[in-house]
C-alpha cells in the first residue's frame, strides 16, 4: 500500500511496510587510547574474544550485538570533504523483499525492528554520525565467518531507516559475494562487472537495485556469474568518486582483511573501516593484525558480534 506523505529519496512515492524509528538511550562506551593493547595483553592474543574483557570499563545491557568506537590522536574525527560535480545517471530496478518468513536470518532490522539487536545496530549509526558521518565505510573481519556481512546490511538498513539519508549498499567481495542472496535479488548489471566498464567509461550510467519499503539502493555481485579473481583498485576507487556524488552513505560489504590486500585498496578510496570480530571466536591477535595491516588511522571502530 502506498503512502502519499512518504517519497523516496529521488522523489518516487514509497510502498511497503516502514521500519520504525524507535529512539534508544546512548550507551557511552569508556575506552581509552590503550584499550586494544590493554584487551591483547589480557587474552595474550590466542583467546576468543567476549564481550566482557572487549570492553572492560564498558556495561552493555545487550546479549546480541556490542559496538565500540576506537577514536585515538592519529584517527581524529574525519574531515567532510565536499563532492565535485554532477550526480551521475542512476537507472534504478525496483525490487521487493519476499515474505517475512522466507528472509534471511541476518536481516535483524527486518526480521525483529524493535528488538534489543536493532538497537544495537541504531547505537552503532549514532556512534559512527558522531564520529565525524563518515560517507564511505568499508566494513571488513580478520576471517571468514566473523560477522561482516551481517553487520554491514544491518548498518546499511539502520542508516537508511525512515529515509533519513541516501544509502547505497555495495558488495565488495568479488568472489564470495552475499548480498544479492541476503536480499533474494538478482542484479541487473552485477556490481563487478559495472566497476570493469565505468574503469574506462566514467560517465557511464550506474545500474542500481530499489528496495522501496527499506529507502535501500543495492549494488550487488552477481553470484551466478564467474568470480573475479581481483579487485581493480583504479576502477574501485573511479566508481566511489563518482557515487559520493549520489549518496550520503555508502557501505561496503568487503572481503576478510586477513590474507587478501583487497581492503587495503578499498581503503584508499574509503573513509573509514569497521571491522567486524566474532565473540568466542575471533581472537585480539586477529584484531590487532588487521589493525596493523589496514592501518589504525582508517579503523574507525570494531563491532563484537553473537
């Protein structure tokens, strides 16, 4: 059913049930400079991460998802720098979700958007707003199986709720992709093939997937198709210059940081990196690599999923 007082971002009227904005109480985490050292040293690096000794000085009545920022002297709050020139040409396929019984479990902010894990996900947008609105945000893992995925949906549904900004979800894991199955969609024009053509021809239109009930635009990697094997990290960096100029947000569900370079040449073109750690099974000797390898002056946080 549509609804006349609602429109998209590009002006079109909106159908679908809505997300509700339900505001939650900030939970103000107290880490210092030295918290990740403090946690490493702890575990001495081998021990699976919880939450209790990832946030030591922190109390969170959350059993599902816990979200900390890390902000130190060499990350200070991020400097907006103003997009150049014209939007490019968005054509935009419209797509509706299935059934709420036939979605995918990790779609929190769907499935249960009342639940104290939505929550979660909405401190981790007002957390990451007030770190400086980063526009482009990589969101990664030390390994496969961490959460990364999951968080970045979330994030993405979470900042995009109620039509409060433009937000383009990416896939950016060019050979495991997972989003166009999260979402139960085929892309029209997949996301890797796009960033080979736009390489060459910057002006060509984008081609982007609608979810008008979530105000969610999607670029996902066709699954069906043959996995590149690289990114392209010139054409990368071309299309995310180029989209700026669309989006308020744009989130990218990339690989595992831990054995590929591959977030290392997204981070180039990004302005922030949240990596995702799996309680009980993600260890801070994980963590602190990935750090290391990215670089903590793009880290601008970690999110300890359950």
């Amino acid at each position: 059913m549509s609804d006349p007082k609602r429109t998209g971002r590009f002006g079109e009227p909106l159908s679908g049930r809505p997300l509700p904005l339900v505001t939650q109480p900030m939970v103000a985490l107290t880490e210092d400079t030295a918290g990740v050292t403090r946690v490493e040293n702890s575990m001495q690096g081998t021990e699976p991460i919880s939450g209790a000794r990832m946030i030591e000085a922190a109390t969170v009545a959350n059993p599902h998802l816990v979200a900390f920022t890390r902000q130190t002297a060499m990350s200070p709050p991020l400097a907006k720098a103003t997009p150049a020139g014209s939007p490019p040409e968005i054509g935009l396929q419209q797509h509706h979700l299935p059934p709420e019984e036939a979605l995918d479990a990790r779609l929190a902010m769907i499935m249960d958007p009342d639940s104290e894990r939505s929550a979660s996900f909405r401190v981790l947008r007002h957390h990451l707003l007030e770190f400086g609105r980063p526009q482009v945000i990589v969101v990664s893992s030390p390994l496969h199986g961490d959460g990364k995925t999951t968080t970045a949906l979330n994030l993405a549904l979470a900042l995009a709720e109620c039509g409060r900004a433009k937000v383009l979800l990416c896939d950016g894991h060019l050979r495991r992709p997972q989003i166009a199955n999260a979402l139960k969609l085929v892309p029209p024009w997949c996301f890797a093939e796009q960033l080979a053509a736009h390489r060459n021809q910057p002006m060509l239109p984008w081609s982007i997937v609608e979810i008008p009930q979530l105000w969610l635009h999607v670029a996902a990697v066709n699954p069906r198709i043959e996995k590149t094997q690289l990114l392209d990290a010139p054409a990368f960096a071309i299309a995310m210059e180029r989209l700026r100029l669309a989006y308020e947000h744009i989130v990218i569900d990339a690989p595992p940081v831990l054995g590929s370079a591959d977030v290392n040449l997204m981070s180039d073109a990004a302005d922030a990196v949240l990596l995702a750690v799996r309680a009980r099974r993600s260890t801070a000797r994980e963590l602190r690599k990935s750090i290391e390898q990215v670089g903590a002056s793009k880290v601008v946080g970690s999110v300890l999923v359950q």
